[in-house]
C-alpha cells in the first residue's frame, strides 16, 4: 500500500481519519453528496439540518498497528498522534465519533491561550 515516496515524506499519506455516526444520522447521509463536497460538517448542516455546536478532543501518542503503519507508510510500533473527538449538536445529541492517526514525525499540535 503506501510506502515513502522520497526523503521528504511528499506523497505519503499524513493522517488515518475514522469516523462513526449515529444511524439517525449516518443512514440519511447520500455517499454520493458527501464524496463531492468533501466535508461531513457542510453535509450534515446543508443536507441534514444538523450543525455541530461542540466538541471535545482528546489527544495522546500511540505506537502505531499494522493497519496504521500501513497506511501511513511507517513501520509497526512507530509514534503516532492519537485525537479522539466526540462532537454534539446543540441539544448536546453525539453527532459524531472521529478517531484519527497522524505519523508522529509530521505532526504539529499548536495551542493559542489567551488570560
């Protein structure tokens, strides 16, 4: 599957993004519709009348397993970055669970605190 493609990790795939959904959601969504808009969020708010109002994210380092390593063009057991998010609309109903991997050597977290 994925493989380096050169030194620089240009072609290599960045991150593995899985996604659940509720059935109340997931089974109204049209693939079709989805895969040429290219954004869940705007499918839910445009097709569906749902809009995410928060989220939370948890996010944590793993040694990555075959399929992620795999993937990602890494070797098994390499660092990745782990964000677990759990979204809700505003009736704080799940709307989504995403759990994604991100190859550890690519990955910046950046945080803006303001007092």
């Amino acid at each position: 599957m994925a493989g380096p493609q050169d030194q620089d990790g240009v072609g290599l795939p960045f991150a593995l993004l899985d996604s659940w959904l509720p059935d109340r959601i997931g089974s109204r969504i049209d693939p079709e519709v989805l895969s040429r808009r290219q954004s869940l969020y705007a499918s839910l708010a445009e097709d569906l009348d749902t809009r995410v109002a928060e989220a939370t994210e948890s996010i944590h380092a793993e040694a990555a397993d075959e399929r992620e390593a795999e993937v990602l063009g890494v070797p098994v057991g390499s660092p990745v970055i782990v964000i677990r998010r759990w979204t809700y609309d505003r009736a704080r109903r799940p709307v989504e669970y995403t759990r994604s991997a991100a190859r550890g050597d690519r990955y910046r977290y950046v945080v803006k605190l303001r007092a």
